[in-house]
C-alpha cells in the first residue's frame, strides 16, 4: 500500500540527499511526523534559511554567512600559506585536522574536459590573481588524488609558476582514488603536513 502523498514527497525529496536511500527517507520521514512541531519547524526554518543567508566570501569562495569569512578575516592565519581546495567541503576537512594555519582558495570544482568543465568554470583565474598580489610565498594544492584532481593540480602548477611562488602538492595520508571531505582529520593532517614540491 501506497504512503499518503505528503509522507511520499517527503520520501522522495529525502532520498535526493546524498547517502540517503530509501529505508533512511522513510525513516527520517516518520521521525519527522512524530516529532514536537517546534523541531520539525526549527528544521524547516533552518532548510528555508541556508540558501538566503550563505554567501560566497570575495576573498577565498568559500561559503560563510559574512565576507570575508572568519579564516579570511583570522589575524593568528598566515596569509603567505594558501591552499587550494576543490569544494567547501575540503576546506572543513583540513581545517578540522588542526594541522594548517593558512589561508584558503575554493576552485569550485576540478577540470573535467569530458563534461565540458575547463579552467573558466572553476576559479583557476581569480587564484591566479590572488598569487600575483604578492602576498601568497607558498601555494599547496589540495585537489583530490584521483585523475580530475591530478589535472586540475598540474593545470594550476603550469599557470602558477612562472610567478616565482612555491608550489607544493599534498601527499601522505590520502589513498589514491580518495576523497578529502570524507578522510578522517588525522590522515588528512598528515597530507597537509608532509605535502611535496611539484617540479
């Protein structure tokens, strides 16, 4: 027997979440139905509130509800240290693992030529921009170690260069194939920490 069409649409707006099928939807679904009202409209205020409140910092595109953004703004972070990340996501990850003290850069994403994503659909433009302030010493790419991320790397290394700036990739700790936003913050510090020179 069907569900009702309200707990059915909730179904299928929940199942579009990533990592949530269809026993999860159903789950959260009827946990919602019995949930005080007071929560379930704190939830649907803060989902209703997240787009009109998040805003890109103009500094390093990350996402933060003030720009610049509190790293951005951060006296006690080296401004010479910038790492370049593909998504918000990635930019938590290292921060969580308590073991970068820079700033950020978010691409927006990775080049991916098969889908039609090149150097003008991620941020290679404004990064390069940033570097030439002169400011930045050491540049780390912190792109994903898989083929879309090892490209994107070695597109930004090949503009970067000829600007004098250190360039320096994340190595250790992070599993060919793998993927920063889900890397425990220990195997995440340690390919912060022990990031090599691209030659």
């Amino acid at each position: 027997m069907k569900p009702p069409a309200p707990i059915a649409r909730l179904v299928a707006a929940l199942r579009r979440l990533p990592g949530i099928g269809e026993k999860s939807a159903t789950r959260l679904a009827f946990h919602l139905l019995g949930a005080p009202e007071a929560q379930v409209g704190e939830l649907a205020e803060a989902i209703a509130r997240l787009r009109s409140e998040i805003v890109l910092c103009a500094e390093c595109f990350d996402l933060t509800d003030v720009s610049p953004c509190a790293v951005c703004r951060d006296p006690k972070r080296d401004p010479a240290l910038l790492c370049v990340v593909e998504e918000p996501a990635d930019r938590a990850a290292i921060d969580r693992s308590g073991r970068f003290s820079g700033r950020f850069f978010v691409l927006g994403g990775t080049l991916a030529p098969i889908d039609g994503i090149g150097p003008d659909e991620i941020r290679v433009a404004p990064l390069e921009e940033r570097v030439r302030r002169g400011d930045v010493h050491e540049v780390i790419l912190a792109t994903n170690p898989d083929a879309e991320g090892d490209a994107t790397a070695h597109y930004i290394h090949e503009r970067l260069r000829p600007l004098g700036v250190r360039i320096t990739r994340i190595a250790q700790g992070m599993p060919l194939g793998g993927d920063l936003e889900y890397a425990d913050h220990v195997t995440v510090g340690l390919s912060v920490t022990h990031r090599r020179a691209m030659d």
